[in-house]
C-alpha cells in the first residue's frame, strides 16, 4: 500500500501524482489517496480508524509538503505518525516531497533538520521511482517510458506550482480579502449543524468550545478555514477550537449573519437540543 498524504486544498497535484504512481505500475487498489474518488476512507467506515489501519499497513509513505499541508492539523499527524512507523522493525519508506510555496526554514520546523526531503524534479521523481522499486517490488518499464511518464507529471502540474508560487507571495493583507471572499460564498452553504457549532462558539461566552477531531462537521469547518483548533492538548478525540480571525470580522461586519446565529444558540439551549 503506498500512503498520499495531503491537504484536499492541493488536489489538482495530487491527482495527477496519482495517475503517474498507476503509470509506473502501482495498482489503485494498492494507492490510499483520501481526496481521490475510489481511493480513500470508505463508505460506512470511521476516518481515523480507516487512516490508522491503512497507514499501519502501507509501505511507502509520499508526504506532498505544502502551505497548505504545513497549516493542516491532520496532515502534520499523519507526518509525525510516519516518523513514528520509521523504525527498523517496521522498514517503512517515507518521501517528502516540498512544493516550492514552503521555504527550507519552514518545513525544518516540521521534521528535523538532517532530514532529506526532495523537490519536484526529474531527478526527485527517480528517487521516487527506486523507493517505490524498494517497498513494492515492482518491475520496471524501459527508461524512455519512464522518462515520458515524468514529463508528463511534470507538464500537468506546472499550473498548480504557479498557483501555489502566487499565493505564498501575496501579503497578509490580500490573503485577509481573499478569506472573506471566500466567506462570503460559503456561508449560504453552511448546514444546520455547521452553524450550531458557530452558535455555540459565538455566542457561549468563552470564545471557544471542544469538538472531536474525527467529526465530520468538525473536519468540513475547519477545512473551509471557518474555525482552528487552539491547543494541542485534548481530552481523548477532543480539542479546543475557537473561529478564525477573518471569520470574526466577518460575524461582526454582518449583523444579519450573527443575529441568525444568536436565534440558533437561543433554540438549542431552550430545547437543549445539543446536552
């Protein structure tokens, strides 16, 4: 089993990353991808339970290091759980592969210093290559349809690497705007039980409320950046998470919006709907 860790954000890689691992011999049954239609949790399975089972068992571990990885909860556990699997016992492969939106001096803060990670090169991809060779035992094409096979991944991801180049260049204060655009669009979207977690954190009075990390609602708030989780200590499965900044300006530019939200807190607690 061969491992894809990454933030949803960075899919449009991802999926070509995926499409080159099946080019070069490795079976879909054989890729866990969560973002991927086919390859990741299945239905009627529980997220962390088919994520701990399936990285229990896979051999090659690709880690594709981004922005986006780096600021994901759940993808810094799945790179600290790979650390963890690294042992001679277990013989695990793990491929780090930095995206150049992330400088050396920020993923040095994830993994030790003297850790080798690779960027996206022809040359990377043969190391990829000879890990995959490694962990899968697999046979190999002829060098010409290896080298079409990297140009290719190389050519459909040039898009993707622009995109990640200009957002990490745009200031704090675009990145601000750019949020709440982004707010603005998702709001008329969010469900019911989206927004009795955003009552209960507005309007509780303590600015923060704990949620399992393994909720799906949970996971959907925090994945379109509506909410962060604010420490890393927990009680079992359960953290304590408060709204991101954008999205306080947002409630408090948006009277219409917080007052839809305070008549959702007064209804859950007059029916303690939610104890």
């Amino acid at each position: 089993m061969v491992f894809v860790s990454h933030s949803s954000k960075d899919i449009s890689f991802v999926e070509q990353l995926c499409l080159f691992l099946k080019d070069i011999g490795i079976t879909p049954e054989e890729i866990f991808c969560s973002s991927v239609e086919g390859q990741g949790v299945k239905s009627g399975k529980r997220i962390s339970d088919e994520i701990k089972t399936t990285m229990q068992q896979s051999e090659l571990f690709i880690y594709v290091i981004t922005k986006n990885f780096l600021a994901s909860p759940y993808c810094v556990q799945e790179l600290s759980a790979g650390w963890v699997l690294d042992n001679p016992d277990c013989k695990k492969h793990l491929f780090l592969l930095k995206m150049p939106d992330v400088t050396p001096d920020e993923i040095n803060g994830f993994v030790n210093a003297d850790f080798k990670y690779n960027e996206l090169t022809s040359e990377s991809l043969d190391e990829l290559i000879d890990d995959i060779s490694e962990a899968c035992n697999l046979s190999w094409k002829k060098a010409t349809e290896i080298g079409r096979m990297k140009k290719l991944l190389l050519e459909n991801s040039k898009e993707f690497v622009q995109h990640v180049v200009a957002q990490a260049t745009i200031s704090a204060q675009e990145k601000f705007a750019q949020k709440i655009a982004e707010l603005e669009e998702q709001i008329p979207y969010l469900n019911e039980a989206e927004k009795e977690i955003i009552a209960e954190i507005f309007c509780c009075g303590r600015g923060c409320t704990d949620l399992e990390i393994t909720d799906g609602v949970t996971a959907l708030l925090e994945n379109k950046h509506i909410i962060r989780r604010l420490t890393t200590i927990s009680d079992g499965l359960y953290f304590s998470y408060g709204f991101q900044p954008w999205f306080e300006q947002y409630l408090r530019k948006n009277k219409t919006f917080a007052e839809d939200i305070k008549q959702i807190y007064k209804k859950d607690n007059e029916s303690h709907s939610r104890w």
